[in-house]
C-alpha cells in the first residue's frame, strides 16, 4: 500500500521518529517512508554502527540498539534525542520468530522470541513514555501481529509474545489516558520479509512491508489502537469471537494458516532460525 506523498504529510513533517529494528524489512521501509515525508528518522537495529547512511536515503541516522538490553535500548533513546531531539514517535518494530511444531521448538528459540517481541515492547514502553508524558504529547507504534488475536499452529510462543504486547499495551493504554501519548497497534497479517520465510500466508494475500508502512503513516497522529492490516481482518476475528466454539474454530481453520504444515521437510527457514540459538544475534 502506497500512501501518496500528500496525505498525512502534515502530521509526519518535522516529527523525530526513532525505529527499532529498523536496518532492513518492515523497519526499513516504515523509516523510508517516514524520511520521503519529512520526518527526522534514526533506526536503531544490532550489528549497526553510526558511521554511515542507511540504505538509499541518506538521511536515516543509525544506530547501535539491542531491544533485549536495558543500557542498550537507554542509550539509543538518548543518543537519538541528543542529535535529533526530543522523540516525537518511537515505533517498536523489532521481532523474530520461530516456526513448527511446539514440542519441537528449542527453550533457547521461546527464551529469544520473549526477550525480543515482548520484552523489547515492554521496555521501549517503559523507557519512552515517561519523557513523552512529561511534554504532554507522542506517540508509539508498535509492529504486532495477526498473531496478537489469532495463533496459528507452528507460531504458538509467537503468538503468545504477540497476545503479551496487546494485552500490555492495553493496560498501559489506560494509564496513559489523557496524558497526550497515543498507543498503537498495527497487526499485519504474513508479510515478506525473512522473519516469514517458508511461512503460508493462508486465505489472503501476501503483504510486502511497504503495506505495513502504509499502515504506519496513516496512524501518525491520529488516535488509533487496533490497526489490522489488511482492513478485513479486524471484522473477521471480531466476528468468530462471537460464534461457538465449534463454528469458530471451522472458520478460523479455513482462514488462519497451519505452518506446522507449511514448514514440514522445507528447509528455507534453516538460516533465519540459527539466529534464535544464538546468544549475540
């Protein structure tokens, strides 16, 4: 989904925007669109150093940022308001997962994918916030997941990190309420990126991670919780909520994706997935 350049460039222009995650896939391209419309974008990801310009738009700042350290995610949110200034917008998009059968998912793979969706949500949250209530405006965007209302089979600690962002977020929501700073979430469905190499993206089509920024844009600024990328997600999952359990569980088998099955004797996620093993990804 491309958002013209016009639309919503008034509430993007000028806005310091700081994305973790950010050197490649949905981060990436959430930070070049956010650059094309004026915004001041620092993308913060492991294995990055300040020593150059990110990809084709020269004027992404970079950063060093591990989201499961608390010195590390610190001292990118202060380095990033030291260059850039105060941090209008922080958009926690960094994540991983690991896909199969859930007996056969290793504790070092479930332990990565906690640290990373939900405790790196979780301490942006913790760590941004305050500073923003404190000048009574901000907002934060968080890449979440389809998996947030639904869990696939093969996603199942996935999808419970992703339930843990909405549920904390939620409540956080509340305590936040009337402070000026604005909690969203964007829930995309399987996009193409190497997080979701191998993967099904079941009854609809595969998003490219210009849909998701699309998405991103569009809710700069404004005050929006759920945002389901496609549209027609939303109203599907709010509607199997209200059927028996019988009926929803037929539905929701025609629509969500099996990626035990789809990942059965491939082995395209082999590369991606060594990472989760790993102890400095």
């Amino acid at each position: 989904m491309r958002i013209p350049l016009k639309r919503n460039g008034r509430r993007v222009r000028g806005k310091v925007v700081a994305v973790t995650g950010g050197a490649r896939g949905i981060g990436h391209a959430i930070a070049t669109e956010l650059t094309e419309r004026g915004a001041a974008v620092a993308v913060g990801d492991l294995g990055l150093d300040r020593s150059g310009p990110l990809g084709a738009v020269g004027s992404i700042r970079r950063y060093p940022l591990d989201v499961t350290d608390e010195e590390s995610f610190s001292t990118f949110l202060s380095d990033v308001a030291a260059d850039l200034g105060p941090i209008d917008i922080l958009i926690n998009n960094a994540g991983v997962m690991w896909v199969g059968p859930f007996d056969a998912e290793s504790p070092a793979a479930a332990e990565k994918m906690i640290a990373v969706n939900l405790m790196g949500v979780i301490r942006g949250v913790r760590l941004a916030a305050p500073t923003m209530r404190k000048r009574g405006r901000g907002q934060i965007i968080t890449i979440a997941s389809a998996a947030s209302k639904l869990a696939p089979p093969g996603e199942s600690t996935y999808a419970a990190t992703k339930h843990g962002v909405l549920g904390y977020l939620t409540g956080v929501r509340e305590e936040l309420r009337g402070s000026g700073v604005v909690l969203s979430v964007v829930m995309p469905t399987v996009v193409e990126t190497a997080l979701a190499v191998g993967t099904s993206a079941g009854s609809v089509r595969q998003l490219q991670p210009g849909d998701v920024a699309g998405a991103v844009i569009s809710t700069v600024g404004r005050k929006r919780f759920h945002v389901w990328v496609p549209a027609s997600v939303g109203p599907l999952v709010a509607v199997s909520g209200l059927l028996p359990q019988r009926v929803r569980d037929q539905l929701l088998r025609r629509a969500v994706p099996n990626q035990v099955a789809a990942v059965s004797d491939s082995t395209m996620r082999a590369d991606y997935e060594r990472i989760l093993t790993e102890a400095n990804e």
